[in-house]
DNA sequence: TGAAATGTTGGGGCG
DNA sequence: ACGCCCCAACATTTC
C-alpha cells in the first residue's frame, strides 16, 4: 500500500498535470494538497491582493471536482518546510510528487522539504510541467546556455519538430484519489478571512473552466494574433497570462493550441511561449538576475530620477496619455497589454530615469500574471541591462508609440476620461487640459541624459 | 518589439 | 525640351 502526497503550487488542475498523474498512477492513494506559505503572504503589501483571490478559485474549483471524486484538498497555512514533513509524517505517507519551480525562493525552498523528507525516510519526486524544455534540454553547440533568444528559438523548434512526435498529455486516474476530506472546507466561503484575506472583484476568474474558455476564445482569432496584437484597445491578446502562472492551464495545451491552426498568427503566438520558456531558463540558470542586471556591469548605472516621479508613474499622473492609461489599467484591473508594458518601462527607465527593478516590483505588487522570470526578464530587456536586451539607445518616444499603437485614442479614452473630447491628433499629446497635468519632464531633455548615464558604463 | 538626423532618389511644377 | 528647385518617400546612419 503505497500512499502518495501530491502537493500542488503553480499547477492549479487535476487534468495534464505531471506530477499529479505520476503519483495517481504509481501509488494506492493519493493525497492532494495545497499550502498558503507565510513567507510569500507576509511579502505582500496589500491584504486585497488580487492574485490570491485568483487562487482561493482556483482551488475551490479543484475541491469541488475532487468532491465528485469523494476526495478532497488539504489546505495548509504555514511554512511549507514544517506544514508538508509534518502533514507526511501525521498521515503516514511514503512519498511526495510536485512538479519544479525554477524561481531562487522556490528552488531553495523545495531542497529544504526535500532534505527534511530523506531524514524521514519519505521519497520526494519531482517533475517537469511548468515549461516544455528545461534548462538542460536547450544549450547551443558548445553545451552552453543561450544568451540571444533567437538562436534559443531556433533550438527549441528544431529539437521540438525533430524529437516531439506529439505533445504528451499526463493522465490523472481519479480512482486513484484518496477519500478523505480535508481540514479546511475551501467551499466555505468565509474559510480564508480566518487567516486575514479579504476576497476582490476581478475581471478574470480564477480556475482552469474560465481558463479553458479563454483559451477556447483565443483560438478563434489566433491567425490573425501577429496583426492585431499590438493594439491594445483590440483586445486581440489571449489572456491567458493569469492562467498559465497558477497552471490552471498547462503549458503542453498551449502549444497545442498553437500548433493546431497552421498561421502566421500562431507562430507568432508560439514565439511568445517560447520567450517564456527562454526567460524561465534564464532565471533558473543566473537566479543573480532576481536582484542584478544580467551585464554586471549596468549595476553601476546612476539612475537620477526623482522619487515623485516614480510616484506620478504608480499613479498614472505623468501628463503622458500613453503611459498614464496603461498604469490606471494596471491599477484598476491588475492587467497591463504587452505593447504598453513596454511603453511603460521604457518610459520609467530611459524617460524618468529610474532603476528598472523599481518597476519590476512595483508590477510584481500588481500584475495578476506576475511571474517573476517573464516579469524580470522584459524588465531587463526595456532597461537594455538583461540577455538579448534591445540596445541602450533604443528609446520609445510615448507620444510616437501612443500615435501608432493607439491611432484612434481609443485605449487612452477608456482610462483617461478627461482627454475624452480631444481629438485623435490631440490626444496623444495633450496641452492645458484642466484636471490632466502636464508632462512631468521633458522627453527630449531626459533622452540625452538617458544616454550619457548608459555612455559612462559603455 | 526605435527615433531622429542625414542622405538619396525621383516626379512634378515652373521658368 | 531642359535645368532647377522642392519635397515626399524611402534608405542609411547614428545614438
């Protein structure tokens, strides 16, 4: 009788999920279980956190499908590195399956369970699921990791269409699942306020139906993703993000998803995936990067900008159409389109002069797709300090960008309601409109300055 | 997944 | 018909 935990952190589903599957299928029973870790709720400065949210419905879709089951989810509060050796021992269990996580503060995390398992005698097995190609699986031809993304593409398509006949699909038997209700009953709807949560109104839903049915709605406009996505005021992006971070959705559907429609758009789409993957790869290979330029050298950057800058930034009061829209989005929805987070750093770094890792935190405080390697890894890119970074020189002009990302002003009339009157040639760049302040600085002026404080590094 | 300055080309207006 | 200028439109260079 063999009896196995299954413990589920980024890979919010009961379908594809490889870790899940492993220990239906190589043990008697299966337990299910989840941990809210002290350590990540105590990082956050907002007790209405949208992502938490997120997954309070996420897993009360999951208790609900193991309730069919006559199963049910262990829901723990604690450090994970004292609640998962104590559940095992408390139970009895003889192994423990979870899929990798590549971040530092996971991957330490997870050799700390692991160590005090051993000393148990628990079996601790570990998967790929997050990512489709792992670090090791990607290297160039001197057995080196990629710093340049398109030759990192190149090889993960080559190894993908040389060594994939099919994408795999992990099956999860349910009868394998243990009967057992768990302490805590994640459908009662109160449960989380006992440890502090307040519940937020999101326009996403949390769980892997509404994920599905966003993957579903994607898939009709795929093949023309590559034309229209760019224009943040189409729509015309997946919205997937949310779901792909918590695993409410796995990475395998995505690709297929990608691969079914024969496109432009899905190749395009494809790429994106593959950026992820390159960034994951990146984290885990120079986990330095959480806290450093990936170029050393650019830690010695001078960053001048002003602290009240960075506040009109936050608060979408820079006097930039563009720039400020894309901040109140955030901050109202916790969602921000591609295109204008690209804007937005831009504009942070290389217009206001302030550090990149100011607003890599500030969207780890709100995004509701955080995910650190993607989120570090644009960072650094807009910055020009990270792999394959666009060149310092490289400069959006928000005003430029906003005229041809947003032509008709119809994204910076959703979320700036008093340019609403202005015309389209106007709005972009907006002169003494009462209640709308004026550019905080100069473009032109902090365009030079940007490149004097990357020329002293060069 | 720039922007802006500078250089080149070619069609049309006009003396 | 011709040269000259103007100026888009496009290409190249620079940061």
């Amino acid at each position: 009788m063999k009896k196995n935990l299954c413990w589920l952190r980024r890979d919010l589903r009961l379908k594809d999920n490889h870790a899940l599957g492993r220990a239906l299928t190589e043990g008697n029973e299966t337990f299910l279980c989840f941990v809210f870790d002290t350590r990540i709720l105590s990082s956050l400065n907002d007790p209405l956190d949208r992502r938490l949210t997120f997954i309070i419905e996420s897993l009360q879709e999951i208790e609900k499908q193991l309730q069919d089951y006559g199963s049910s989810l262990i829901i723990l509060h604690g450090d994970p590195v004292e609640e998962i050796p104590r559940l095992m021992k408390d139970k009895n269990l003889d192994a423990l399956y979870y899929n990798r996580d590549y971040e530092p503060y996971a991957k330490l995390r997870d050799q700390k369970v692991e160590k005090k398992l051993h000393a148990l005698n628990i079996k601790t097995y570990s998967f790929k699921d997050h990512v489709f190609y792992e670090k090791e699986e990607i290297k160039n031809g001197s057995g080196k990791y990629y710093q340049v993304f398109t030759p990192y593409k190149n090889k993960w398509l080559e190894t993908f269409y040389n060594q994939e006949k099919v994408v795999p699909h992990f099956n999860c038997p349910s009868e394998k699942l243990a009967k057992h209700f768990g302490d805590k009953n994640v459908l009662r709807h109160d449960w989380w306020t006992e440890i502090g949560f307040i519940k937020t109104k999101n326009e996403i839903k949390g769980g892997r139906e509404d994920g599905k049915k966003k993957l579903r709605q994607f898939r009709k406009s795929i093949s023309h993703y590559h034309e229209t996505r760019d224009f943040p005021f189409l729509n015309a992006t997946s919205h997937l993000s949310a779901y792909i971070r918590m695993g409410n959705i796995s990475i395998r559907e995505m690709i297929n998803a990608a691969l079914e429609t024969e496109s432009k758009g899905a190749d395009v789409w494809l790429n994106e995936i593959i950026w992820r993957e390159f960034y994951q790869m990146i984290l885990d290979s120079h986990p330095e990067v959480e806290k450093h330029c990936y170029r050393r050298q650019y830690d010695q950057l001078k960053w001048e900008g002003k602290k009240k800058d960075f506040q009109d930034w936050c608060n979408g009061k820079t006097g930039f159409p563009i720039v400020d829209a894309a901040m109140k989005c955030l901050n109202a929805t916790g969602f921000m389109h591609n295109r204008l987070r690209m804007i937005v750093a831009s504009f942070l770094t290389k217009t206001l002069l302030i550090d990149w890792k100011k607003g890599e935190r500030y969207f780890a405080e709100k995004l509701m797709d955080y995910d650190l390697a993607s989120n570090n890894g644009g960072w650094q890119w807009c910055a020009s300090t990270g792999v394959d970074a666009q060149p310092y020189f490289r400069i959006f002009n928000p005003v430029t960008q906003s005229e041809k990302f947003d032509p008709e002003g119809e994204f910076i009339r959703k979320w700036c309601p008093e340019l609403i009157y202005l015309s389209n040639k106007e709005i972009h760049s907006p002169h003494d409109i009462e209640d709308y302040p004026a550019p905080i600085v100069s473009y032109q002026e902090q365009k030079v300055k940007a490149l004097k404080m990357f020329k002293l590094i060069e």
